[in-house]
C-alpha cells in the first residue's frame, strides 16, 4: 500500500549526508516527490525536508534513516494528517474571522476544535460556524489565575498549535513553557520595530513609509520569538494612526493564514530564535 510521509531531519552538517539519506529512499524504491535542503554555515547545521511515497513500513524507514545520521539529529517522519488548532482571542474579529472563514471553506488543513475568549464579543461570530466557544473572563484575577482556568479548557483538547488570534494579553512564562514551540502569534508589526499594545501609533509617530505584520512562535521575550511569515504594504503621511491600523489588518490576515499553511504543512524549523521556512 502506498504511502507519503514528510521527513524533517536537522543536526550539525556532515559531508555526504545527502547521499545517505537519499541512498535510504533508493534502496526502499521510494519516490522523492519534493526535496529541500539549507546549511547554516555559521553554525554548520544542516535542514532538509522531503516528501516520500511508496510502500514501505514507516518505523523500519525511521530506523534506516537514524542509522546514516547523526545521533543528536532531530529527525521526524510524518504522515500527513489534519492538524488540530486551538485559537485564543480576546475583541478584535478579524484574525479570527478569516481563519473560521478559510476552516468553513476548507482551505486550512486543520481542525479547529475551540475557541477561548477572555471577553463574550466574538461568541456569535464563532458560534455561526458551530465551534465550541469558552468565555474565561479576566476580572478580578490575577494573569496566573486567569492562565490556570484558560489551561483547564484548552487540556482538554488534544491539540497540535495555539494560535493567538489579537489574544491581546502577555502570557506567563509557565503558559509559555508548558506549549513550547506549540503557540503562533500574529503582530500587528514589522518586527523587530514596534512590539507593544500599540505599533501602529508608535509607527506613525516615526513617520514610517511602509507598515507590516509578523507571525511568530510566542518566547518569553514579548514579541521576539522566532519569526514565521512578514509582509508590508505601503503607507504615507496623509494616514492617521487609526488607518494605519485598518490598513494593518488585512496584512494582518494575510501573514496569520500564510504562517498557519507553512507550520500545518511542516515546512518550518525553528533554528535557535530563528526559522529555516521550506
């Protein structure tokens, strides 16, 4: 029975590992339908991706390939498969609008299994596409608290990425290490320049000529986690802050579901606080 499996490999560069590695899809008759590969050369590391097909068992190719890399290599082979994505949003529908929008039309290859809001506004929105919806309120409460009641819900789901969709609050560094490598936020920023509540203003403030967004796995550094996907669009000085930001949103939109393909298609590796995106 023929199968596919995506194979994400990454460790410290050695001369022929090419060859061994591709050696092990020929001698199993499998079809390379798609290859990348980069090297870090200031850290002389070594990122490949490729798609496979054939028939063949999945552990004994996992066991082939652990044997020609080496032992401190990162090495997945993965079925595809629908992800599963849970969304935190707090006002602002826009960001989570598109990505209900693009799940009901079946253009994201995942599954969105709830949303949690920290105030009831965006509940008729996602009730539309019959999704479970949870209001954790944060008055009154400590952002610890308010965490442990947000982690209750969000446990119950066995669930491959959080997504911040404008989830306007700082998280702990306890939220942050308990999904490591698992929460993808969008900013309404170029970054690194302007991280905060409000960029936008900060941006026309400086006069800036172009304004953008950034889609980033969340660190316990505000806003300065490893960059997914960025993009800008031209402004000048006749926009007030106010539309800048409308202007912003779109981008916005655009940077959040460009990331969310990449990562739910496995093409990004998180490198130190960096990213190789295939």
């Amino acid at each position: 029975m023929e199968k596919r499996v995506r194979v994400l490999i990454d460790c410290q560069d050695n001369k022929g590992l090419v060859y061994q590695i591709s050696k092990v899809f020929y001698d199993r008759d499998l079809n390379i339908e798609n290859n990348r590969e980069f090297v870090d050369k200031e850290q002389s590391k070594f990122f490949m991706r490729t798609v496979v097909t054939g028939d063949f068992n999945v552990d004994e190719l996992r066991d082939a390939l652990k044997k020609v890399i080496p032992l401190s290599a990162n090495l997945q082979v993965i079925e595809p498969r629908r992800k599963k994505i849970i969304i935190l949003a707090t006002k602002e529908s826009h960001a989570l609008g598109d990505i209900l929008i693009r799940h009901e039309a079946g253009e994201l290859d995942a599954d969105i299994v709830a949303v949690v809001a920290n105030h009831k506004t965006l509940e008729s929105l996602v009730n539309r596409f019959d999704i479970p919806f949870f209001h954790i309120s944060a008055n009154g409460i400590s952002r610890e608290e308010h965490e442990e009641e947000v982690m209750k819900v969000v446990n119950r789901y066995g669930f491959d990425y959080m997504v911040l969709a404008k989830y306007m609050r700082i998280l702990t560094p306890n939220f942050v290490s308990t999904y490591s490598k698992k929460i993808i936020n969008i900013h309404h920023s170029f970054l690194p320049a302007f991280i905060g509540a409000n960029p936008y203003k900060q941006a026309h403030q400086r006069g800036v000529k172009i304004i953008g967004a950034t889609a980033h796995f969340v660190t316990d550094d505000l806003d300065e986690g490893p960059i997914i996907a960025q993009d800008v669009i031209p402004v000048n000085h006749r926009l007030e802050w106010k539309d800048m930001q409308k202007a912003g949103r779109d981008v916005e939109k655009i940077v959040l579901s460009r990331a969310l393909n990449l990562v739910l298609n496995d093409r990004v590796f998180i490198n130190g606080n960096r990213t190789i995106v295939f």
